[in-house]
C-alpha cells in the first residue's frame, strides 16, 4: 500500500533585483591601437614617395 505523496511546501524565492550592469572599460584593444599607430605613417609613405 503506497502513502499519499507528500503536501507541496513553499519555497522562500530571493527578491528580485535588476542585474548591475559592470561599468564599460575604456581599454583600446591592441590591433586597433595597432592599425591607429600605424596607418598615419604608412599614408605619410605612401604620398611623400618620390614619384
């Protein structure tokens, strides 16, 4: 003979809060550092070059 199963108990649920955003790092990522340390001089090159 099977007991009846057991009552459903409530379960206490954490208030809900809007996830924090992490503040933006202002970090410049190494190929676009790269390309704007670069191309300046590789124009300067490309028009000074004696014709």
């Amino acid at each position: 003979m099977a007991s009846p199963p057991p009552a459903p108990v409530a379960v206490a649920r954490p208030a809900y809060r809007a996830q924090t955003r992490k503040p933006a790092r202002h970090q410049i990522s190494p190929v676009t550092f790269t390309l704007l340390a670069t191309a300046p001089a590789v124009l300067a090159l490309a028009a000074l070059r004696p014709r």
